[in-house]
C-alpha cells in the first residue's frame, strides 16, 4: 500500500500522550492516527455518530 507524507498540528501535550501510548504498545504514531481515521470513516459510512461527525 502506498502511503503518503503528511503533516499536521496537533496539542503538544496531546502528543506526547500518544507518542508515550505508541512506544508503550510498540507501535508507531502514524499507524495509530491511521487506524483512528478508518475507523471513524467506517463509522461515517454506516451512519454512526462520532465526535467528529460535523467534521
């Protein structure tokens, strides 16, 4: 799968949160935001309510 480079703002303190839950899980950030974003786009598509649903 081809993925592309990117880049975005987010908190400070809201990332190193993550970073520290990554490195706790042996995973890596982008892997994470990854997942979250499919999952909320499935979510999405079935017509489920998230947080970000206005988005």
């Amino acid at each position: 799968m081809e993925r592309r480079t990117t880049s975005i703002k987010i908190d400070p303190d809201l990332w190193k949160k993550v970073r520290k839950y990554c490195i706790d899980k042996e995973m890596d950030v982008s892997d994470y935001i990854e997942g979250l974003i499919k999952v909320d786009m499935e979510r999405k598509n079935k017509g489920v309510k998230t947080s970000t649903s206005e988005i």
